[in-house]
C-alpha cells in the first residue's frame, strides 16, 4: 500500500504562509515612502516643513524626537591617559 498524496488547501497559493524572503523589502512601505516623498517636493520640500515647524514647534518636535534611534550601539576609543569613570547618583 502507497502513501496517500497530500491534500493542498485548494484555497491556499502553492507558497502561502512562507511570508518573504530573509531581506527582501516590504514593497508597500517603499511604494508608500515614494509617495509621501514626492508629496513633500510637491508642498514645499524643506522650506514648508521650516515654516510649518516655526508655527507648530510643540508638534515639531514630537515628530522628530520619533526619529531618534532608541538604542545605540556605539564603540569609543579613547587615547592613552584618559581615563572615564562612571558613577551611579
């Protein structure tokens, strides 16, 4: 007796559930990128962004503080003889 055939999910493409490749780029984020990009040429580029900041500082400054990176992973190299010390309050 053989091994029955597997049944595929005739309502699931042949790769369903696989998701994307290891890398590969979300292309709705870059086709939305794109767009919000030539819509900021279109207003005013940098300039209106400036104005609109000079009237809206308390919103500006909420926007940027959101593209700050959370964590930083940083390596110093320090010349010989200083010495750093850190000390906890």
């Amino acid at each position: 007796m053989s091994d029955p055939e597997p049944k595929l999910n005739p309502n699931r493409a042949p790769n369903g559930g696989k998701g994307r490749p290891k890398g590969a780029k979300n292309r709705l984020t870059q086709c939305a990128k794109a767009a919000f990009e030539y819509a900021f040429e279109e207003i005013g580029g940098g300039k209106a962004l400036a104005d609109w900041a000079n009237d809206n500082q308390g919103d500006f400054y909420k926007l940027y503080a959101r593209c700050i990176p959370l964590d930083v992973n940083a390596s110093v190299t320090l010349p010989k003889g200083i010495k750093v010390e850190f000390v906890e309050k």
